[in-house]
C-alpha cells in the first residue's frame, strides 16, 4: 500500500492526505495508515496549509472544513523510493 500512495504523488506537488487516499480508492484506516507510514518513515513531509482559516465560529456554515489544515510532500527519500516503485512495476 505504501507503493501506491508514493506512486500517486508528484514530486514537488503538496497533497492533503484525504486527496492521495482516495486516489487509490483507500478508506479512513488508510488515511490513518499515511500518517503512521510515511511520514514516520520520512517519505513525506507536513506543513500548515496556509489557506486554512481556523477563524470559523462554532455552527457556522458550512460545517465541512473546504481545506484540509495540513498537506504533504514527497521529501527526496519519497523522491527515491517512488523512483524504485516505478520501475518496478
């Protein structure tokens, strides 16, 4: 699984979590699973979004946050190992 994930993202390309999991058609154990994966294996890397706005008042619509508070990149170990999984399929 952690092929796939790797092998959806663009080096150079900032990805939230829910995005790449649902590329690979995955599930909430599966978003569970990148975090606990990848980064902690320094594949990817994690920074604020810069666009999510935490100044939501409580019942304000809508309810759904419209950006994810973190997104990832391919550090250049990810770089790497997505090279290897590529040719390796």
């Amino acid at each position: 699984m952690i092929n796939r994930l790797v092998c959806v993202m663009e080096p150079g390309c900032w990805y939230a979590r829910a995005d790449v999991v649902r590329a690979i058609a995955g599930g909430r154990g599966d978003r569970c699973r990148f975090e606990d994966t990848l980064r902690k294996r320094g594949l990817v890397k994690r920074a604020l979004n810069a666009t999510w706005d935490r100044a939501r008042k409580c019942g304000e619509f809508p309810k759904w946050l419209p950006q994810p508070k973190w997104l990832y990149q391919l550090t250049d170990l990810g770089v790497e190992f997505r090279k290897f999984c590529l040719l390796s399929t």
